[in-house]
C-alpha cells in the first residue's frame, strides 16, 4: 500500500533533479559549450561541429549554444560553473584540473611522449581510459580527449639552450608540474588565464610562453614573440568533461545519440589536429618577425636533461604505474 506514494515521490525527485540539470520535462535540453580559444583550432572546430550534428540529428530536442574565447567562462571559474551546472560542457586542457585529480599531470610531464600518436594511444589503453573517470567524485565526468598538439616554447629571445631560459617570466597554466618544469630551469612561472596571455606578452609582464602552433597562430602570439623554439617538449590536449549529474540526468536516448555524436566530433578532432598544428606551423615560419628555431637532437636532449627531473618529483602524486603505462606507448622507450 506504500508503493504507490514511493512511486509518487520517486518520479516527483526524478523531475525535480531533471529540471534542475537541465532535462526539463518539455522543452529542449540545453548545452552550452564554454571554452578559451578560438574558432580556428581544433577545439574551437570541434565544438562547432558537435553543434552542428545535434541541430541536424537531435534539432528540437537538445540545442547547443557554443561560447569561444572565454567570452561565458574563462580559465578562472569555468570548472566551478560547470560543477554548479552553468555550464554543462567544456574542454579544459588537461593541465587545468589539478584542483580535482593528480592524475592527469602525467599529460604535463616533460618530454614523457615521443609525439602526439604517443598520446594518443596512451589515451585509447586502459590506463588512460580510466583517468577520464578520475574526476567523478567532484561530480565531473570525462567524455572523450581531444587532442590539440605538442607544445613548443616562444621567447623574445632565442632560446637555444636551457641555460637561456634562466631569468625569463614564462606564462603557465595553472599546473603544479609546469611550474616546477620552468623551475628546472631557473626560470620564473607566473600562472595566467589563456585570455590575458596576449597582452602579458606584449607589454612584457612575462617574456616567453608555451603553446601548441594552433594557439600561437590564432592568438597571434608570434607578433609579439620574435623566437620560437621547436621543441615538442610537451602536450596540450584537452578533456571534454560535462557534470555528472546534469549528464546522467539526459534522457537515455538521447544521451545515447549525444555520445555517438562526441564519438564522431573525437574522431576528426583527433584526425584533423596535428595537419592544423603543422599549418600553423608554416604559417608562423612565413610570417616576417619571427623566427622558427629547429633543435639538433643534442640540443633537445638538452632540453630534456634540464626538464626531466621533474617526474621524480611528481611520481607519488600521479602513481608510478601511470607514469609508466604512459612511458610504454612511445616507440623508442626511454626509462
Ligand atoms: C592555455 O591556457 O594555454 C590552453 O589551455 C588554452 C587552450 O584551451 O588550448
């Protein structure tokens, strides 16, 4: 006789958690996609084409509005509102959730992956499957990764050497392990969103930087960075992250069908990334004023001697196993 009222008082819940998280009873679901860079990366690419395949495969029932450029949320509050669900999906890069795992600062270790086919199929094994669920109790879960590229160094100096990045401001993200890499090599880190790089490096608050060719480019950041160092010294790739809650809330198949489209939207991200970063690349080397430094391979083991301490450190933080299911994926392994 009391199944009744629970039944009532289930589907009561059930509605009010599905309107809270967006899944209103009638009406679309909304999704609004934050994030930091522009159009003319492989992230912006990517979450302009999730939209466009939910308008023509889910159109009426889920719509997607997409904010570039930090212009809803930037990197100092976007995670914060997607935990409050003000946001419900973003692609911080991987070197932005140290508040919530350790984990993911393996992707921050210097010179830990060969290249960015290395990630990847680092990204594809168990190990890293599992980090996308390493998130779960702060009520974020991981949805796919998107790659951008490797990283390389830019300075208003040459930096050929290690020894001449000593004394030089370097903008980081917020990322204990990128701190202590710039540290290595007696430089000075200064944590800063993605949104004020430009203009730190203009005026001369910090005087060197680390970015994928995509972000140079599409930031212009190379007009106002004379030397570019080649390095690939590390990756900048990104996790798709939604919260939890609002996610498991959207109705199965729908949820179903959103998860296909990620799959999709994952699959050319990672296929288009590395030709849009080589492009960049080209594009930044024609561009008068700057100047595209190549390494020898002695002069980037320099790099990495100088770099590599930096996983000791970080080994009990991130787990020994991680690290080295990571080591693993590289075709010339290196202990
Ligand atoms: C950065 O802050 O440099 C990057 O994480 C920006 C981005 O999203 O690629």
């Amino acid at each position: 006789m009391f199944k009744p009222i629970f039944a009532l008082a289930a589907s009561a819940l059930a509605l009010a958690s599905a309107c809270a998280y967006g899944a209103p009873a009638q009406g679309p679901i909304l999704i609004k996609f934050a994030h930091v860079v522009a159009d003319n990366t492989p992230k912006g690419q990517g979450a302009l084409l999730f939209k466009k395949l939910v308008e023509e495969r889910l159109g009426g029932k889920v719509i997607v509005e997409v904010y570039p450029n930090s212009t809803l949320f930037g990197d100092a509050n976007e995670l914060e509102a997607l935990i409050k669900n003000e946001v419900q999906l973003l692609a911080p890069s991987l070197a932005k959730f140290e508040n919530y795992t350790n984990k993911l600062q393996v992707f921050d270790l210097p010179f830990l992956f060969d290249d960015l086919d290395a990630v990847n199929r680092f990204q594809k094994r168990a190990k890293g499957r599992q980090l996308l669920r390493s998130m779960e109790d702060h009520n974020i879960v991981g949805l796919a990764y998107w790659h951008n590229g490797m990283k390389q160094l830019s300075a208003t100096k040459a930096l050929q050497s290690p020894a001449d990045a000593n004394g030089l401001k370097f903008r980081i993200q917020p990322s204990t392990v990128l701190d202590a890499q710039f540290k290595q090599l007696g430089a000075t880190p200064i944590v800063m969103p993605f949104a004020e790089v430009f203009d730190a490096l203009k005026d001369g608050t910090v005087q060197g930087a680390e970015n994928p060719w995509s972000n140079i480019h599409s930031k212009q950041l190379h007009t106002v960075q004379p030397y570019i160092t080649e390095t690939n010294h590390g990756v900048l790739d990104y996790m798709l992250v939604s919260n939890s809650r609002f996610w498991y809330t959207i109705p199965h198949l729908i949820r179903t069908e959103l998860e296909g489209i990620i799959d999709t939207v994952t699959y050319e991200v990672n296929r288009q990334a590395e030709a849009a970063n080589q492009a960049d690349r080209e594009r930044i080397a024609a561009a008068s004023g700057t100047q595209v430094i190549v390494l020898s391979e002695e002069q980037r083991d320099a790099w990495r001697k100088a770099m590599q301490p930096v996983w000791q450190q970080y080994e009990g933080a991130i787990g020994a196993d991680v690290i080295k299911a990571a080591q693993t994926v590289n075709r010339n392994q290196r202990d």
